[in-house]
C-alpha cells in the first residue's frame, strides 16, 4: 500500500501531536515494512524524522508562506494523487479538500475535544477554526479513528458522527519508555540535582492539569516534587507566592532527551496527574510502561489508560490527593503491586500492537 500522511506536526513539533505522528510512523515502518509512507510536509521544519527506507518526507515546489499553506490545505490532494495514494491519514484532526474528488480514501485521527468541553480555556478564533477542520474532516473521512473510549463519545455527543464510523485505536509511546533506564538514574540526580526520592509530575502547567495542586499536597507532606513541562502564567503565579526551596519544588520546563524523561519516570516514587479531563493521557502510559504507579483522577480517558496501575482519585481535591500521595510514598509494596498491574495493562499500547491495528484498518479502507 501507498500511504499518505499530513505530517506538518511530525517535523514541526517536538511533543504532543509531533510525538504521536512520529511513534505511529516509526511502529509502522518497522512491523509493516512492505507500504509506502510519504509524510507531507509543507516547509522545512526543526525536526529530522527518516525512521527507515520506505518512509518519505514530501514538500511542495511553491516557495513562500501563503504558497505552503495553500498546498497543504487544498493542493496536496492532487499531489497525493499523482503519487499513487490509496489512503491519506490526518494524523490531528484535519485532512485537506479534494481527496474523494481523487478518488483517496481518508482516515482522521481525534485526540480530544477539549477546547468543546472547556472554551473557557481557549481563544475564540482558536475553537472555531479547531472545529471547522474537525468538522470538515470527520465529513470526508471513511473513518475517524478516535485515541480513546472518551474522544469517541465525545465525537458522538459534540459533533453528532455516526458511532459506527468511528474505531479506537490507542497511541503509543516512544520504545525508550520501555527499557530499564534505572541504572542511570545516579548520573541523572547529579544531572538535574535531583532529591534522593521524589514524585514526578509531567505535563503543561496549566489549571486544567492541576500542578499547584499537586505542588501544595506535597508541601503539606513535605515530599519532593519534580515537575517537567511548559510554565504557564497561572503557573509563575503561584511561584511567586510560593517558595519553591522551602516547598521542595524543583521544575524542568523541558527535557529533550527522551531517555533522560524515560530515567525520572523510573526512578520517580509515583507519577502524579490529577488532570480534570484528557483525551488520552500519555504521562501514564510512559511512566507505567517503565514499571511506575501513577495517581490520577477517575474521570475521562484516565482510568482507560492507567488501568490497574492506577491510584485513583474520585475527587480531586487535596485532601484526596494527600491520602492518595501517603499510601505510596510510606507503601513500597503499594507502589510495587500497582507497577506490576500497569505493566501488565499497557501491553495493550506496544508498538506491535497498534502497528497490527492500523494496518487492518488501513486494509479493510483498501477493500472498499
């Protein structure tokens, strides 16, 4: 098979979306190695991704800024076409004009749908043009694949797409996530100076996640946190109320290096993520794929994700997220039988796994 793929995040962005285009390729290019997998991408980005031989990086000719846009929202069908695509993939939420003009079957990836459940937490002009895309995707597409039971309910609930249209297929997480990455983990404390035992929290620090909340529990107990991901004002706010020495706070806006992310993952007492609503949740898959029991919330995608090897919080409060932080920081045995339940659960997102998944979806496109 011919695959094509709008990949403007594989190359332009390094977490999120990027991560998910960039893990799906990889599992599919090395457990179905007989496609084509051309990735169009319309400009030079930041990020090189050659996971192997049959995987292309396609550009337009059209030099300029309008130009690239315009190529990929409504000409890259008719490239597409010239290269013998049989199905075209959008791998976030949108897919271009013109593909069954061509005669191209589409597929649609949905992560979440947030900014419905939530606009208070987004621009305007932001969910109107994220729900225009959606739309028109969901329209086109012979499927849409959601990456949770959640996201598929909510394609249902918010946009009315027919439930028999829609699969779930899960996302994985990048194969360092699942290799011992424990030894390192001396060189790694001295590295980012980290304490000698800490929970871990990862992700943006914004409300909707609840890092201030954590941030307080922990004080309360005075158990060190190590916290990585993007600051947001909310966050610098309670920063400079707060003292973070004092409060055994220790933040990393970013950790590039993959097997550095992998490290504190392991050697993290528990990952706290006491988020009120995810898509998905993929902080839980990579730190239960190394063997590390998370607290979480019991509300969306959460519970689907972290399975047995989840605390759960059935309020999120923090009360409840101190009664949940004390059972594991004092209990190694509690975090022993939590680890080896999400270990077990999360083979479910294994490369293998999806990679089998996607190409029987990518088959039964091909035969209609």
């Amino acid at each position: 098979m011919i695959l094509g793929y709008e990949a403007k995040r594989i190359f332009h962005n390094r977490s999120g979306l990027g991560n998910y285009g960039r893990n799906l390729i990889r599992a599919l290019a090395q457990h179905q190695p007989d496609n084509q997998y051309l990735l169009y991408n319309y400009k030079a980005g930041p990020i090189s991704f050659a996971p192997g031989p049959g995987v292309h990086e396609i550009r337009p000719p059209q030099k300029g800024a309008l130009l690239a846009q315009l190529w990929r929202q409504r000409l890259v069908s008719a490239r597409a076409a010239r290269d013998g695509v049989g199905i075209f993939h959008g791998l976030s939420a949108e897919l271009p004009y013109g593909l069954p003009a061509r005669g191209i079957r589409s597929v649609v990836t949905v992560h979440d749908l947030i900014f419905k459940r939530f606009p208070h937490y987004y621009q305007r002009v932001d969910r109107n043009l994220y729900l225009r895309k959606l739309r028109h995707a969901c329209r086109i597409a012979d499927r849409v694949v959601a990456v949770s039971r959640q996201t598929r309910a909510d394609l249902v609930h918010f946009l009315g797409v027919p439930a028999e249209k829609i699969l779930v297929v899960h996302q994985g997480c990048a194969p360092v996530f699942w290799e011992e990455q424990k030894q390192a983990g001396a060189a790694l404390h001295q590295r980012y100076q980290l304490p000698a035992e800490y929970v871990l929290f990862v992700g943006t620090l914004e409300p909707r996640k609840n890092p201030v909340l954590v941030a307080q529990a922990c004080a309360r107990l005075k158990i060190p946190l190590v916290l990585v991901g993007r600051a947001t004002r909310y966050w610098q706010k309670f920063l400079r109320q707060a003292s973070p020495a004092q409060h055994k706070i220790l933040h990393h806006r970013q950790v590039s290096a993959l097997p550095d992310l992998a490290a504190l993952y392991q050697n993290a007492q528990c990952l706290v993520y006491p988020s009120q609503f995810e898509g998905f949740g993929i902080p839980l898959l990579e730190a239960l794929a190394g063997g590390t029991p998370v607290i979480t919330a019991r509300n969306s995608a959460l519970p689907e994700v972290a399975g047995p090897g989840g605390l759960f919080l059935d309020e999120i409060s923090e009360e409840t997220l101190i009664g949940a932080l004390q059972l594991l920081w004092r209990k190694p045995e509690k975090r022993e039988e939590l680890a080896a339940a999400g270990r077990g659960h999360v083979q479910q997102f294994t490369d293998a796994v999806l990679a089998r998944q996607w190409q029987g979806l990518y088959q039964e496109m091909q035969a209609l």
